[in-house]
C-alpha cells in the first residue's frame, strides 16, 4: 500500500509566489526525502531530512517533519516558471526501500 | 560520470508479447531499484538488488515480470506475456552500497522506460 500521500494533487501559483506541498505517511521512518520530476524526465532528489530533525533549508526549498503527526511540508519560495514539475516526497524504512507518493503537480504562471 | 541509463525509453508492444527493459546504474553502485508510476499515480516499488541479490522483490506483480542482474552491473526486467495494465514507465534508480560514506541516501533515478501495451 501507498506510503506516502503528498498534498494537493495539483497547486498553480504565479511566479514570485511561495508553494507549499504537504507529505503525510504512514510507518516509522529513517528519514524523509524530497525528489522533482520534470515531464518525460527521471526523478532528481532535492533534499533529505531524518527522522530526528524538525526543519532543513536547501537554497528556496525549505522542508519541515513532523514525525509525531507522520507530515512533512516543502516550501519552495520566490518561486519561478521553471520550478513547474511533479514533487514527490519518499519515505525510507529501516529496510532501505524508498517509497513514494503520487506526487504534486506544480504549475508556476510567468 | 555517466549517470542511469534506461533502454529503450519508449516501446510499444501488442498484449502477449514480451518486452524486456534495461538498466545500467551509475558505475559503482551495489543497490539497484526498479519502480513503476502507471497513470499519474504513486510510483510503485518493484524491486531492490544489492548487487547481483534480489535483497527485495515485495513489490514485483505477480510471475509475468522477470528482473535480473547478473555480475552485478546492469539490470533487465522482462514482462512476458504483457497485460494491458502493465502500461506505465518504468523507472530504474541506483546508489552506493548503504553504510558507506558516499551513500547519502538520495536514489539516482534513469529517465525511464514508457511501455504502451495495446
């Protein structure tokens, strides 16, 4: 079964706006992981943070866990046309096997 | 550094027919992944190699689909006989061997094989 359900499905904001994108999940983790998928293309991973960290920031994205509620939020700020893709959260169990959600479709309007 | 590559990256085949898909991760990396995303939905686990060992194949469907990676270094993955609802891309993605240095966690994914199953 889906182990990670980000949220919304589909967010359209104008460029300079911030976008956040919600993660809910299910089991115990190791740590959280945020990937980007531009159409036609392979997944490339933005930013990772585990399970005993609260907030990390990479550049515009910042992302925040909340393993007492099984959530997690990526702020993408100042956002620009070319952030428009498909985010996916991915959770990491103790076995290694990364799991993925269905993802969030981004649409930044120039 | 060559990065993952995937072939072919789209194939179209008839429902009964066999298709087979190839990997070859980034040099050096033991764990290899096979995912699947049909229709905009979640990308599905299939499976996980630590070098040549099926260390994880919880996710495979069911006995039509077939991976392998002898010696270690690429992967195939054959679908034989294809269903209709086998459609969907198929994403192959390594990283170094879990507990080492370079192993950061990030998976690095290839651009996919889109299969169309008629």
């Amino acid at each position: 079964s889906q182990q990670g359900e980000e949220d919304p499905q589909a967010l359209s904001i104008q460029e300079g706006e911030n976008a956040t994108m919600n993660c809910s999940y299910k089991t115990s983790i190791n740590n959280l992981q945020w990937y980007r998928q531009n159409s036609g293309r392979g997944l490339v991973h933005l930013i990772l943070i585990r399970s005993n960290e609260r907030e990390k920031h990479s550049g515009r994205l910042r992302v925040t866990l909340d393993t007492s509620k099984k959530s997690s939020s990526l702020l993408i700020t100042a956002s620009r046309a070319a952030d428009t893709a498909s985010y996916f959260c991915a959770t990491v169990t103790g076995g290694f096997k990364t799991i993925f959600g269905a993802g969030t479709r981004l649409f930044v309007k120039a | 550094e060559a990065g993952v590559t995937q072939f072919p990256s789209h194939s179209v085949i008839e429902k009964g027919q066999t298709v087979t898909l190839r990997c070859d991760p980034i040099s050096g990396h033991d764990n290899l992944y096979w995912y699947r995303r049909v229709m905009g939905k979640e990308i599905k686990f299939l499976l996980h190699f630590v070098k040549e060992s099926k260390q994880d194949e919880s996710g495979m469907p069911n006995n039509r689909f077939l991976a392998e990676r002898t010696g270690g270094t690429y992967s195939t993955l054959k679908v034989q006989p294809a269903e209709l609802e086998d459609s969907g891309v198929y994403f192959c993605a390594s990283s170094p061997y879990a507990g080492t240095a370079q192993n950061t966690g990030e998976l690095f994914f290839g651009e996919g094989s889109r299969l169309t199953v008629l």
